[in-house]
C-alpha cells in the first residue's frame, strides 16, 4: 500500500457530507484526497445529516471555532408518533403513540415557545462532554445520564410541508442547537412524540449560498491525479471571514501588526475584525477597543 505523502495547503472546502458518515470520517476522507497536512471541521453534523460541513485546512483551521459559532439553516425531515432513544431515525424505538388531528394553527402553537432565545436540553446521544468523556460513549454503556440544557438561539422555524404524520421544518438557529432536541420536544408539545428522519445543513454564515462538493467528486479528481483540479475546489482563508468588518494596513503597519505589536486609528469601530496588508493579503485577526486600538488576536502564516 503505497503511503500518502502529505502536504502544507490552505485553505477551505464547502463539503456536501453524504448520510452514513461522521463529521470526521468526512474529513479524513478529504483530507487524504487533498493529502493535506492537517485538517479540521466547525462543528459535527450527525451520522444521518447530510449538508454542508465546511472543511478547513492548514492556516485556515485557525478560525475553525469561528465558523463552529455561526448561524445556520437546516431543512428538518419529522416524524410523528415515536420517540426514539437518539432522537432521531438511527435510534432505537422507545415509545410509539397516536397521532392526533393537528391543525396548522395547533402547529404554530408548538413551535412559538421552541423560537427566539430558549433553554434546550441536549440528546443523550450526543458529543457534548460530561467528566471528560462524550455523552453518547456513556449512552452506548447504558448509563444513566442527565442530558445538560443550555442557551439556544432559533432565528425562526418555517413549515415548508404538513402531512398527518411527517412534518418537514426549515429552521434557522445559532450555535449549540439540536435540531433533534427541537423534533423532540415540538412531539411532546403535540403529545406524541417525534424524531428526526432526514436533516440537511444548508448553509453555514458567512457561506450562505454556498457551492458545496460532494466526496464523489473529490474521488474522481483524485483518481484522475488532478492535484490542481483539486485544489481549484479550494476558498481562500478570508473567505471564511468575510462576515468581519476589515482593516486595512500599510506595510509598516502591517509589519507592527505580524510582530504581536498595538496600533491606534480613531477611525476604527470597536469589535473583532480581520486585518488585511498590502495587496489584499490576509494579515489575521485583532480585536478593536472603543479608542481605537486594534491589538492582534490570531496572526496567520500564508
């Protein structure tokens, strides 16, 4: 078998994660193909989820917790009537109930309390960790588990599709929320239960319309030792913060800036920003406090 020589690239892929896969086997299998060095993901798309995963490679994973707290949009699959111990398709049944008449209106009803800033309690299934160790490996025990709640935003959750028994969502949320935990309380609210049967990311700020790549066809270029059709399919870094306000700095700031050193300009707003130098060049990140000072929070070697 002939060993993989990897190699230093930078940059960031708009995977389209296929069902059956886990947000780092994805990543694996990309990272090979590309024979990138080092490689992360922002943020864990279950095994059954399909959607946009975006990738990160060399400098670029620099700013992978960045992206990992952005908002995001999923279309949700539901099913209505059984409560699953993982919340979702992949778990085992724990309780089966009737499905009662729901009107529009009753459906409404059960989603205006799961909108707006709300307390979300996690599946037990889940990576969050507990003393060290994920919650769904204690799961996969048998142990008993107090599942955390915590501080969620959902933007907003649109009914695309009404049926008596399956509900299809688009939900639009920030960092942290479940959309199993969403399916699963919306079933208790209708006093049935529910579970998630299909889920699909469909974009991830600041990629909000974005060009995604599918593993097939990553395999096809890499079978066809197109190393440069490859990297092609690559965003830059600044890409992935383009939803940043940007400074821009001269050579002799921009040299200031690389050493770890402060700079001033009245001008500035307050807030993190992305520094850029001459030509265009991604510099780093700075923080900018309310005189103006912009200090070097993250510096980046491209």
């Amino acid at each position: 078998m002939t060993r993989i020589q990897f190699r230093r690239l930078d940059g960031i892929l708009l995977l389209d994660k296929p069902t059956g896969l886990s947000s780092n086997t994805a990543l694996q299998v990309a990272r090979r193909l590309f024979r990138a060095e080092k490689g992360g993901h922002t943020g864990s798309l279950d095994p059954l989820a399909t959607g946009l995963l975006p990738l990160c490679f060399g400098e670029a994973t620099k700013i992978a917790g960045l992206l990992l707290g952005s908002a995001k949009a999923y279309d949700a699959e539901i099913v209505l009537g059984q409560t699953t111990d993982t919340d979702d398709a992949d778990g085992q049944v724990l309780l089966e109930r009737p499905v009662p008449a729901i009107s529009a209106q009753d459906l409404q009803a059960a989603l205006a309390p799961l909108t707006g800033h709300i307390r979300q309690r996690a599946p037990i299934y889940s990576a969050l960790k507990q003393g060290g160790e994920p919650l769904y490996v204690k799961a996969r025990r048998g142990e008993a588990i107090e599942a955390p709640e915590r501080d969620v935003h959902v933007q907003a959750i649109d009914v695309l599709e009404q049926q008596p028994a399956r509900l299809r969502l688009r939900v639009t949320c920030g960092s942290g929320t479940y959309i199993r935990s969403l399916a699963r309380d919306l079933g208790e609210a209708l006093g049935c239960g529910a579970h998630i049967s299909g889920l699909r990311r469909l974009w991830v700020t600041p990629f909000q319309a974005p060009a995604m790549v599918t593993l097939e066809q990553l395999r096809a270029l890499s079978e066809a030792g197109d190393e440069a059709g490859l990297d092609a399919l690559l965003l830059p870094l600044s890409a992935g913060l383009a939803h940043f306000p940007r400074i821009e700095l001269d050579v002799g700031q921009t040299a200031r800036f690389c050493m770890g050193q402060r700079l001033r300009d009245p001008a500035w707003a307050p807030g993190v920003v992305a520094v850029y130098g001459p030509a265009q060049a991604i510099q780093g990140l700075g923080q900018v406090d309310d005189s103006g000072l912009l200090a070097p929070q993250r510096r980046f070697n491209l």
